[in-house]
C-alpha cells in the first residue's frame, strides 16, 4: 500500500461528514492520514471531536482578518505547516476565492447533497421536491472556482418518496453522504481517480440511480 496521503479537513460546525472521515482513518488499512481538522469557527463542536479522536484541531477565526484573501493566506500557511496533500470540505461554510481553490488543484474535494450538476447552493431537498423529482443524492466532487462545479468522483441517490419531507429526506441523503465521502477518498489517496477534460476518467453520470434500481 501507497505511503498515508496526509489530509486536512475543513469545517464550521458540528462536522458530521469529519466523523465519518475520522473513524474511516483510524482503520490500519485505510490510506489516508488524517493530519488537522481547521475551521473557521472557534466554537464549531467539531474542533472538540477531533482532539478527543487525537486529530490536531485549530480554529482560526475569520473575523480576525481584514478580508478573505489574508483569512484564506492564514489557512494555506497552516495546511502547508502540516505537510497537507488533500483537503476535504465537510460543512466548510466560507466560500473559498479562485486564488486557493486553483492552489489546491484536484486536492481539493467537497460533498454536496444534490446528483450533480443538478441543485447547486442551498435548499437541494426542498428543491428536489417541489420539482417532482423521483431521486435525490449526493456527490463527492472536486473543487472548483465555480461553486458546486467540478469534476464529480462518486455519487449515490435515494429515491423520494411519496409524502416526503426535506427532513425526511435529508437525513435517508446524509446516511449517503457517510458512506460515499470516505470511499471517494480512498479512491483518490489510492490514485484510482483520474481527471481528464474535467472528468473523472471512467464515472458514468448515471450509475448512482442504477445502483438503486438493482437494489430494487
């Protein structure tokens, strides 16, 4: 097996997609080092979980900076301190400038409760919903300066049920959302992704909904 890729994951709040990441990471053959759990709010419950999983957790506060540009310098000197290769975005609630995210270029990825491109920003469950849609999902994408673009690494649906709620279906998506974000890493940290004309060599758009037809 490849050397650890040394990861960082972002967050600002109670980062329950970082928990999943964390306990994928504590398995002795799972290729990825989870080296710094960072976010931009000192009060986030997720800066706790990850020091009592022994992960170093910093906070640095956006406030403190004049502006996004001397906050994102801030964040790149702490990742580049740690010897970060890949930064994961889990509820990460800042949007991050061209400047950093084409630093960070296919080592950065993020997980958006939509099938891609479908329901960029906020309110996808509602959204999916009111539009009559018979599936909803999650992706596991790379970053781009564009928000919620980039190329798209794994995604899996739930079918919308009769009567449903955005609660309802929010938390049948988040239970995705745990299951795919750790396997797409491992998939990058194993170099089994490839990025070619801004896709992932091999991903068939349609697969998520057809692995939940088998399913039946």
């Amino acid at each position: 097996m490849p050397e650890a890729m040394r990861t960082a994951i972002l967050i600002s709040g109670r980062g329950s997609n970082m928990e999943t990441l964390l306990k994928a990471s504590a398995s002795p053959d799972y290729p990825v080092e989870m080296a710094l759990v960072l976010s931009n709010n000192p009060e986030a419950k997720g800066l706790t979980t990850a020091s009592q999983a022994g992960i170093k957790a910093v906070a640095l506060d956006h406030r403190d900076y004049a502006d996004r540009d001397s906050f994102e310098s801030a964040l790149t000197a702490r990742l580049l301190e740690a010897g970060i290769e890949m930064i994961c975005l889990a509820g990460f609630m800042r949007l991050l400038n061209p400047a950093f995210v084409t630093k960070w270029h296919n080592r950065l990825i993020n997980i958006h409760p939509s099938l891609l491109p479908a329901y960029k920003g906020l309110d996808t469950y509602a959204r999916a919903i009111d539009a009559g849609e018979t599936y909803a999902g999650c992706s596991v994408h790379y970053v781009r300066p564009e928000m919620d673009a980039g190329p798209i690494i794994l995604q899996a649906a739930v079918h919308i049920l009769d009567g449903d709620t955005p609660e309802g279906l929010a938390s049948r998506v988040l239970a995705e959302e745990h299951r795919i974000y750790p396997e797409a890493l491992k998939m990058v940290a194993l170099g089994k992704v490839d990025v070619r004309n801004e896709k992932v060599v091999g991903y068939d758009p349609d697969a998520a909904i057809a692995a939940l037809e088998n399913q039946g």
